[in-house]
C-alpha cells in the first residue's frame, strides 16, 4: 500500500524470527500483525496480535517461516523498521528500531513520529 517495490517495508533480526516462529506454533497462529494506534505518553505506541487469518490488505513479510503482516494504516510508519527481539537479565521484547521515531517515553513502550511535511 505505502511500500516501494521490492522492498520489505520491515525487516527481522536472526533473534526475532526465532521468536516469532515459537510464538506462532504456540498459539497455532498464521503470523503476527504489527500496527501503532494512539497512546502512551509520547503519543503513539506499536501493537501486536496474533494473526487468524490474513487480512488481504495487510502487508505480508515472511523470513524463513516467520510471518509478520502490516496493519495498513501502519504501513507508513513502520517501512524501514527492523524489528529484534532482546533478551536481558530484567526482561525480554520485541524492539522496534524505526528511522521514523523521532522522540520515545522514558520507559520505550511509546513513541512520536516524524510530523508530515507541509504541502
């Protein structure tokens, strides 16, 4: 929808493929769909949920089994993002490493993105 061709609007790390493809076999799930909506203290905040059943207007990015679809109206706001999935001694997720966030929370759960230029 807001991709250029022949190239993913997102890409994944070694450690969140892995991830994804455990996360998708638990839950007997087609992939997950990645959007942002409305929230948090820097205003916007990505969402995750599990996939049932592919939306033909989601973006689909498949990488050796891994599934993740777009929502489309994150479509946007998300190309160029690589998404990794860490693990440390407090916690363990999914990071977003975006080129469109230009500010993010104290605590990283929400972000604000590049305003659209002027026309």
């Amino acid at each position: 929808m807001f991709g250029i061709p022949g190239k993913q609007a997102v890409t994944l790390t070694p450690a969140a493929t892995r991830q994804i493809l455990r996360l998708m076999e638990k839950q007997a799930a087609q992939g997950l769909r990645i959007g942002v909506k409305k929230g948090g203290c820097a205003g916007m905040e990505y969402t995750m949920d599990y996939v049932s059943e592919v939306n033909p207007l989601d973006e689909v990015i498949e990488q050796d089994g891994a599934r993740v679809l777009i929502a489309p109206m994150a479509q946007m706001f998300l190309f160029g993002t690589e998404i990794d999935y860490q693990v440390s001694a407090l916690e363990a997720g999914f990071r977003f490493n975006n080129p469109n966030v230009v500010e993010a929370c104290g605590c990283g759960e929400s972000i604000k993105f590049r305003d659209a230029p002027a026309s």
